[in-house]
C-alpha cells in the first residue's frame, strides 16, 4: 500500500490547482451563485481539452487516458479547494463509472469517447419511474446537472436505462448549494435504451467510487475552509490582540488540522483501494463517507465561527464551502448502512 503521492502525482496537483486558480477564481464562481450560467463551458473546454481531465479515469480503449483513481481524486480535490462549479462530478464521475460498471461493451464503447473528450455531458438519477415495452414514465429525483445534459443514466427496478435527452422536459430545482444546479427530469413514453449486465453489482460498484471521490472533493474543501480560518486569526485584531492568541479559537483551528489529517490519510486508502485492491473498496468507500464527508461541514462551520459577523454575510466566501460541504453529505442519500459495512 502506498498512501504518498509521488512525484508526478505532486506535479498534477501542482498543475491542476495553478489552473484553477488562473482560470477558476471566486469571482467566476460568484458569477454562477449571482444567478449566471449553470457553468463556464469555455473552462470545461480547457479542463477537457487542454489538461484531459474529464479522460482522466476512462480505459484507453474507451478515448480514455487510462489513469488511476488516485489521481482523479487530486484532480476532485483541487476543484473542492477552488468550489469550481463545472459537470465534472456529474459527467465524467458518477455517470462514466456507472456506464463503465456495466457490462454493456457496446455501449461503452459508443458514449464513453464523448464524455471522454468532454462533448457529451451525461447524468445519471433515480426515482419515481417505470418502463414498459423499451419506454421510460416517471419522474427522477434530483439530478446534477440535469439541465445541461445530454444523456443520462437512469436506474430503475429493471435496470440501467441510457435515455437521450433532448426531447425530455427538464425542471431545474433550487439548490442549497448555489455553485451547482439540479434538475428534475420527467419522462412521458419516452425511449430508452436497456444496459446489458447485472445492474444491481454496477450501481453498487459506482456508488462505492462515487463515495470515494465525493470525499475527495470533500478534503479539498475542508483544506481551503481550515486554511481561511487559520488566516483570518492570524490578522483580525479584537481587544488589542490578533483573535489567534485566544484559547478558543486557537482550539477551533486544531481541531480542524486534527480533521484534515484524518480525512486525508482515508481519501489516500480509498483512492488506492478504488485502484488496487478492489477487494478493500466496499469498506474503505464506506469509511471515507461516513469520516471524512461530515468532517468537512464540521471544518467549514468552524470557519464561519472564527470569522465571526463576517463570516455569516452573503459576501464572504466562507457560507459557500459551508453550503458545498453539506450538499456532499447528503447527495448520496441516506448513509444508515454504513455501519454494518463497517461494523466488526
């Protein structure tokens, strides 16, 4: 087991957050909290073409680049750290790895090189829908970016349907979260394509890796909400003394070190059990969504206490990883299982 990045692994981490900071900074965020487009499609062009990231995890045999699932979790964490508000997670995560869970060949090998190269956005969802005779009725739940895809996974009783789009009726849906958008999707007699092979084991296998990289994303949040805080006490003055010096915020700010060293070290295990030991994975997913998914809203709300009245104001940046961190938590559903996985 190897848990430390090495040298190339660094420099992708080093490449992927210099991006980010150039071309994803909080202003352009802002833009998508202020009511703008769900997100900049000239910057998923680069993300895709420019640094392959949405290729990162896909086979070569599919347009992939054929990288492992440590280096994909760099990548979820630098776009946590940045809160860059793009379909990655949607499209080239949870959607891709449930196509490729499956055991359609000939499916993957139709749609894969488009979510590959970044030109089809595909979704995947759930809910309240039926199939009768090839056509799917019903509604899903809550599906991100749903309004932006072209494509969508959808799983039923029956199975795993590829559904195109283009003709289905999209409501987008509020979101606690204003850096990403949701949307309801309702399918009337609409076609629908069956994906071959043992849905049960692909939903399972997704839904462990979607575990694994929304942690992932999850550490990066957690890092930049520890780091805002540590800065802040380092210059806010009050009764003559940088808040810093004070007990109770420095207690705030170690706690929070306590809960980003923790949670590193199980997104390291779980990216490299996703890669080498799938055996581990089951285990390891679970035990990186129940630590490190609710350690990250616990650092962020920590962050909005140290900055004080600030903190709590639409301006400042710190509500939005508080936001962030929460939709993670929960965007998986309910978690009552994870302690039989986990349990002895």
């Amino acid at each position: 087991m190897q848990l430390v990045l090495n040298q190339e692994q660094e420099d992708l981490r080093a490449s992927v957050r210099k991006f980010f900071q150039e071309q994803a900074p909080m202003a352009k965020v802002r833009t998508v909290v202020d009511g703008g487009p769900d997100f900049d499609r000239d910057l998923w062009r680069r993300m895709a073409g420019e640094l392959g990231l949405t290729a990162l995890a896909i086979p070569e045999e599919f347009g992939g680049v054929g990288a492992s699932q440590i280096e994909r979790s760099i990548v979820l964490e630098e776009i946590g750290r940045a809160l860059v508000p793009s379909p990655y997670l949607s499209s080239a995560v949870l959607a891709a790895d449930l196509l490729l869970a499956t055991e359609d060949t000939s499916a993957k090998a139709e749609f894969l090189p488009s979510i590959a190269s970044g030109e089809v956005l595909a979704v995947s969802g759930r809910g309240d829908v039926t199939v009768s005779s090839g056509k799917l009725d019903g509604q899903t739940g809550p599906v991100l970016d749903g309004a932006s895809a072209d494509i969508a996974l959808v799983q039923t009783d029956d199975g795993i349907y590829l559904v195109d789009l283009a003709d289905v009726a999209k409501t987008p849906l509020v979101s606690y979260d204003p850096t990403r958008r949701f949307a309801r999707l309702t399918f009337a007699g609409t076609p629908a394509r069956r994906l071959a092979g043992d849905h049960t084991a692909a939903v399972a296998h997704a839904g462990d890796l979607a575990a694994v990289a929304l942690a992932a994303e999850s550490v990066g949040i957690l890092a930049r909400a520890m780091e805002m805080a540590v800065e802040y006490a380092k210059v806010r003055v009050q009764f003559g003394r940088f808040i810093g010096s004070y007990q109770a915020v420095k207690h705030s700010c170690v706690n929070s070190y306590v809960d980003y060293e923790l949670a590193y070290s199980v997104v390291r295990h779980a990216a490299w059990a996703a890669s080498h030991a799938l055996e581990e994975l089951p285990v390891a997913a679970a035990h990186a969504r129940a630590l490190v998914l609710p350690a990250a809203f616990r650092v962020a709300a920590r962050t909005i206490e140290v900055h004080g009245g600030i903190g709590y104001t639409w301006e400042h940046d710190a509500h939005l990883y508080y936001k962030r961190a929460k939709t993670n938590e929960l965007l998986l559903g309910e978690s009552g299982q994870l302690a039989d996985r986990l349990s002895l």
